[in-house]
C-alpha cells in the first residue's frame, strides 16, 4: 500500500512541478512580445503513474492570420497618412499657394495695361514672373523632397523585409529538426521568434501562411508571389529604377539575381511598403506633374501671345519664358545607345496633359507614344486597348511630325510634345523611352528674359477709317494669329500697308497692299475681311471685320503700329490668359470641355490631396478598430493573463503541498511498517 502512496506521490510531484514550471514561465514573460502563453495537460493515472505530460502553446492560427491581415492594412494607412498629412498641410498653406502667385502675376499684366509705356509697370510684371517660377520651384522641391524620403524608407524597409524573410527561413529549419521530436515542446521559443518575424513582416507587407512539411511555414505576398518556401528557399525584395533611376520600382529578385526579377503589382500591396508606394503613386507622382503641367501651359501661352504683339521697342515680341527640354529615360533593355529628347511644341502646351510618356521606336523612322498612369503603366481606352499614337520622324530634322502624324487610333492626339531623335545614332527598332516632361519641368522653368521693355502689350498692326468717308462703317481692331510673314526691326506687314474700299454698288470691295490686289464681294457687316477677299490675303495671320454699311468709296486701311506704344491691345490678351481655359485634364479626350483655367487646376490639384488624404484617415480609423479588434481576440487566446496565471499559481502549489503531504503518509506508513517487522 506504502508504496502505491509513494507511487502515486512522486508522481504527483512530478506533475505539479511541470505545471508551476509552465505557469512561471507564462508569469516571467509576461511583457515579452510575441511570446505565446503555454500550458501543460496530463492524461489518465495509468498503473498509480499520472499520465504523460505535454505542454503547448495555446495558439489559434485563424485568430493569428486574421491579426497579421488587420495590421498589414493598418500599417499601410498608417503610413500613407504620416506622409500625406505632412504635403497636406504644405500645399494648403495660404503661403505656398500658386494661386496667390499667379493673381499676382495677372494682377500686375492688369495694371500695366493702364500704363503701357511705363517700365515701372512692366518690371513689376517681370518680378512677379519670377516670383512665379520661384514659388513652382519651392512646391516642386516639396514633393522632390518627399520623392527622397520614399525612396529612403523604401530602402529601408525592403532591407528589414529581406532580413525578416531569412529570419523565417532559417527558423523554418532549425523547426523542422525538432517537430515531432521529444524536443519539439521544448522548443517553443523557435515558433514564438518565427511567429514574431511573421507579424513583423505583415506590417511592411502583405502575406499570407500556408502550413508547410515538419511544421515549416510558407510565406506568400497577398498579390501571390512566394517569399519563403519549402527546403529553406525564399526570395527577397529589390529596388530598382528604370528608366529613372530615382523613381524606385519594388520586385522580387529570384535566385539571389540570376534570374529575371519579378515585376510587382504594387497597388496592390498593404503594409508600409505598400503605403509608401501609393502615396507616391496617388499623391507625389500626380503633384509634381501637375505643377510641370500649369506651369509649361502658362508659359507656352504667354509666350505665343507675346509673341503676337508689339514690344517697348516697336519690336516683334518674344519669349518671356524658357520652356526647358529634357531629355527621355533610356530603359536598361534597350540595345542602341541612342538619345532622345522632348519639350512642348510652341503653341501647343494646352495640349499636354499632366501625364509621363513612353515612347517606342517602332519602325524604320517611327514611333509610338503611349501615355502612362501615376504608376508608370499605359493608358488603356475603354475597350482594354492600348491609348498611343504612332508619329513619322523627320529625318531632316529628327524631330516627331506633330501635325502630319501617321493615324494609329483614331481621334488621338500628340498631346503638345515635341520630340527629337539624333539622326546620327538612332535607336533600334522596339527600343524604349521615358518621357517626363512635366515633372521635370515643375523644377526647371526660367525666365527667358529680364528686360521689362520685352512684354508686348501693344498690336504691331493698326486700323483706321478714312476722314472722308461718308458710310456708317468702321473697321475693327484685327485680330492676330501668325506674324512669321511680317518683317521686323522695323515692324512691316507682308506687303506693306493694306487699303480696303468699296468700288462699286451695291457690295463690292478692293483689297491691295505693295504686291497684291483682289476684288470681292460682301455683305456688309463683313467679319474676316481679308478671309473673304481671298488671293493669298488669307495667309497673313491677321484679320479684321468691318461693321456697319460703307458708302460707294469709303476707304479703310491697315498698316504697322510704329510708335503705337500706349496700345495695350495684345496686353488685353494676355491679361486674359488668367481665365483662359489652357490647362488640360485628361488624356482622354482633347475638348474645350477638358480644359481649365490655371487656378481651377491648380485648386483641383489642392483638392485631390485633401480628399485622398481625408478618404485615407477615414480609412486608418476603421481598420486600426478592426486591428485592436484583433489583437483582443489573438491577446485573449494567447496572451498571458496575470489573474489567471495567478489563479493557477496558487492551484498548483496546493496540489503539489498536497501531493508532498502524500509522500509523507507513504514515508511514515513505510517506517510503521518497518518498525513492526523489526
């Protein structure tokens, strides 16, 4: 009987001792992160023996998914808000805003027109336009700086991720040595370190656990890519720019680089990889481009109209603004070493929208063009085709034939670039580049000039009525749209001064200048005068109606604006510019209906980082409830509770004091015995 007690005692020890040791290990590593509580379980008494002990880890792995998910979404706004909030605020600011500075700009062409001839006046105009151009360069540096700090971190996290994704593998091995081994229980410190790298690796990226072979884990990105695999295999992450070099494109890079790396879809991707790479996709790439955008239309229709009038000189006018060329991204595939170049096609920056390009060299003397989303991927129209446009290559010039294009897709456009190729070292047929002509131009726009006598405000024609007319008519002011056939320096028409005069009843009129002379006929009021004579007074580039009813000889003329320097009529023009809707919106369609002025863009442009940014928090806040959700439900099946481990503490030192006082019955009644056979 003695020694059934004995038995039965020791036994009992044994197991409330596992038991203490277990609950002490929960209680000691309470604040230790991503431990997970265990507990230890004893079968039946079998022959007065306590049944064989095991000790677990009190772990549900759908409860542990479900946290690794919620956090991956968590820390992707999480992240993406820490940096949208921070250019938020920059751009609402009333100091950075690129409206004040374009009023200002306007405000200032507005006031010199009540002064035409002042320089005071005009040098405002020209300080204004460079604190224009200053006020871009200091936005733009804002999202340059921010493209910086993406980058940065972008390096940084892959590298964490990278060493997390070894982590596992290498925990995955050293786990599938004991699993199933009388050291597996053991062992959990393994299994609680891999899990720990899991839910680490979660909040940079996505994944995925499948249960693997020997209690190994294979991790998959949520976008299906493979990151650790059986045998201790994984892939890493890599970084890398191409075409351009600072704009980082996350891939996988199989087999340590000897194979082709894979291509990620990252908009896809959650954790803070993920929030980093879509707030340079939806907020970064869009801003810079847009600021490029409204500046390059600004200055291209400043320029044009300038260019239609007369300055302080009594010269043609000029550039004001220097529109920069930049030069295209060559990708690593391509063979040719061949350049490319590109800028805005004079008179045409309305046409560009805020976009980047790529352009193939399709055929002998060809290229496509194809627009490009914030991500970098081509456009598609709405029935899943590729949006491009193929241009023939002038091989006197290497310039893309803007205007006489080669039709690819029907109603496309070359979206106001012009391109140039070096004839002298031409790439190879399917060769590819990027053009990024607006974000590039956001930090690269000067001014052209800082002579305020270059502004233009006057017409370089004038009209006028003879005094002996004796009809009711009157000549308008004209309207300019080419000056190239003038002559300048001196300002002279075609062909000299222009003499209209109704030569006969009821409505016919003569037109001639030095070299021609047409006769037609019109119904007064007459819009487009030299339009309806005809006889190559059409191809002049001006125009001008006569309103009202001439007399039989009443005679009208045109000629040069010598002298006119109090004429503000082309600075009314360019005044109005303010209004103009010269900005375009989208790719798709080339209306008047996709066009804005420069401020409503430039509002647009504040507005979608607000609302990006505001749809974000909403965003964070609901999925960091659904995370805490998580990381109660995870906690209270895996977490060390205090009270309860308490509870057990004190449990389990009874049973083993109970268990001892058993040993010592069986030791006494074992002597009594003794002591009785002696």
């Amino acid at each position: 009987m003695s020694s059934n007690l004995f038995d039965i005692a020791s036994s009992g020890i044994y197991a409330n001792t596992q038991l203490l040791q277990t609950t002490s290990k929960n209680i000691a590593n309470v604040n230790t992160e991503g431990y997970v509580r265990e507990r230890t379980e004893f079968t039946t008494m079998i022959d007065n023996q306590v049944g064989r002990g095991e000790t677990y880890r009190l772990l549900n792995e759908f409860a542990q998914k479900q946290l690794n998910r919620d956090t991956s979404s968590k820390a992707f706004f999480d992240q993406f808000i820490s940096e949208a909030n921070r250019v938020d605020t920059l751009f609402s600011e009333e100091s950075n805003s690129l409206s004040t500075s374009i009023n200002s700009f306007f405000n200032n062409v507005q006031e010199s027109l009540n002064q035409p001839s002042s320089s005071v006046a005009r040098s405002l105009v020209m300080s204004d336009a460079q604190n224009l151009i200053d006020q871009m360069d200091r936005l733009s540096g804002i999202v340059a700086d921010q493209q910086t700090i993406v980058n940065d971190q972008l390096e940084i996290f892959s590298d964490e991720a990278n060493n997390l994704i070894q982590a596992i593998s290498e925990l995955n091995s050293q786990i599938a040595t004991v699993d199933g081994t009388s050291r597996e229980s053991g062992s959990s410190a393994l299994y609680n370190e891999r899990d720990k790298a899991i839910k680490d690796l979660s909040e940079l990226v996505d994944i995925e656990t499948l249960d693997g072979p020997n209690g190994t884990k294979q991790i998959y990105m949520g976008t299906g890519q493979a990151l650790v695999m059986e045998n201790g295999t994984f892939n890493l992450f890599s970084l890398n720019g191409d075409p351009d070099p600072n704009f980082k494109e996350l891939r996988l890079d199989v087999d340590g680089g000897k194979a082709v790396p894979l291509e990620l879809d990252t908009s896809k991707l959650k954790g803070k990889i993920g929030g980093l790479l879509a707030f340079r996709d939806d907020i970064l790439v869009p801003a810079q481009n847009q600021l490029g955008q409204i500046g390059l239309s600004l200055a291209d229709a400043f320029n044009q109209q300038n260019h239609l009038g007369m300055d302080a000189d009594g010269e043609l006018g000029g550039d004001i603004f220097q529109i920069p060329t930049v030069d295209a991204f060559a990708y690593k595939d391509n063979v040719s070493s061949a350049s490319m170049k590109a800028t805005v096609e004079p008179g045409q920056g309305n046409n560009l929208p805020a976009s980047d390009f790529i352009v193939k060299y399709s055929a002998a003397n060809t290229v496509e063009i194809y627009p490009v989303d914030n991500k970098g991927q081509v456009l598609l129209d709405a029935s899943g085709n590729e949006v491009f446009t193929t241009a023939a290559v002038d091989t006197a010039t290497g310039k893309v034939n803007l205007k006489d294009n080669i039709p690819a897709n029907d109603g496309l456009d070359l979206f106001g670039l012009e391109i140039t190729l070096d004839m002298g070292n031409l790439p190879s047929v399917d060769d590819q580049y990027m053009i990024k002509l607006s974000s590039q131009a956001s930090t690269s726009l000067e001014l052209a000039t800082d002579r305020p006598e270059d502004i233009a405000l006057a017409s370089p024609i004038r009209t006028a009525s003879d005094i002996d007319n004796y009809g009711n008519a009157s000549i308008s002011a004209g309207t300019i749209t080419d000056v190239s056939s003038f002559s300048n320096n001196p300002i002279n028409l075609p062909n000299g001064d222009i003499t209209i005069q109704k030569t006969a009843e009821p409505d016919e009129y003569t037109v001639s200048d030095g070299s021609n002379s047409v006769v037609f006929n019109g119904s007064p009021p007459i819009e487009g005068v030299l339009e309806a004579a005809g006889g190559g007074f059409e191809n002049y580039g001006f125009d001008f109606d006569i309103e009202g009813t001439p007399a039989l000889g009443d005679t009208f003329t045109v000629e040069a604006n010598k002298d006119g320097f109090d004429d503000n009529r082309n600075g009314l023009l360019l005044a109005d510019l303010q209004s103009s809707k010269i900005v375009r919106q989208n790719v798709m369609g080339n209306t008047t209906n996709n066009h804005e002025t420069l401020n409503k863009s430039y509002s647009g442009l504040v507005s979608d980082i607000g609302v990006i940014t505001s749809q974000a928090q909403t965003n964070q806040e609901a999925f960091t409830a659904l995370a805490e959700q998580s990381e109660a439900w995870y906690e209270s099946l895996s977490g060390v509770n205090l009270d309860e481990e308490a509870a057990n503490l004190l449990r389990f030192q009874q049973s083993y004091a109970a268990s001892a006082q058993v040993l010592t019955a069986a030791r006494s009644i074992f002597d009594t015995l003794l002591n009785a056979a002696r």
